[in-house]
C-alpha cells in the first residue's frame, strides 16, 4: 500500500527531481563564487528560448511586407509570390512579375500587351440581293 503511493507519485511528477537538481546544482554553484556562471548560463538559456520566438516574429514580419497575393492577369488564378521576384503563374505558365500590389506579366520590350476577346458568329442565312 505505502510503497504503490509512493510508485504514482513517482510517476505523476518525472520531472520534479530533474528541477530539484538543477537548483541545487545553481544553489551550489553560487555558493562556491560561481554566480556569474550561473547568470551567464541563465542569459545563455534565456537567448536560446527567445531566439525560435525573435525568429518567428520577425519572419512574419518580413512576410508580411514582402508577401503578395493576387490574381493572375491573364488567367485569373490567385497567386502568392515574394515581391521583386519572378514566378510562373501555375495555370496557365505564363511568367510574372511581383510587384507591391499585384501581378504583372514580364514582357520584352516593345511587346504590346493585348486581350483577345473570342467572338461568336452566329450563322445567318444570306439573302439574296435585290429580289
Ligand atoms: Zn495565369
């Protein structure tokens, strides 16, 4: 009885002796005259855990200016691409542009840029002139 309480708690809390040891080991690394070790230790942990969370925000950051989102002007297709870089539209393969707001297409110079609108003819029955 006595000895499976003192297996769950055990078990409950693994991480409590790993604690105990460690303050102990900075308890007595103070007192020894090795404080600024364990401050310097400290600093080291603390920049450790915050850089992941520097990173983090300051990739969000830069994503944020330089991230663009719109449509294709050809096809339509919603793109995302890194402004000022080349990317290749995955509908319709034509290769664009990023720019701060949107899209555009990259053409040689003195290209000019047309939209062809397909026109349906309906078949009529021609009348013969002058009857
Ligand atoms: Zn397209």
């Amino acid at each position: 009885m006595n000895q499976n309480s003192f297996n769950q708690i055990r078990v409950n809390v693994p991480g409590l002796g790993c604690w105990l040891t460690l303050l102990g080991l900075v308890w007595l690394l103070g007192a020894v005259g090795l404080g600024w070790l364990v401050k310097s230790l400290a600093a080291l942990v603390l920049l450790v855990l915050a850089a992941p969370v520097l990173a983090f925000f300051g990739l969000r950051f830069w994503l944020r200016r330089n991230l663009v989102q719109g449509p294709c002007p050809v096809c339509d297709t919603p793109l995302t691409g890194l402004k000022g870089t080349e990317t290749r539209c995955l509908n319709c393969g034509t290769v664009l542009q990023t720019e701060v707001d949107g899209f555009a297409r990259v053409a040689e110079a003195g290209t000019i840029d047309i939209t062809a609108v397909e026109v349906t003819v309906e078949a009529k029955p021609v009348l013969p002139e002058g009857d």
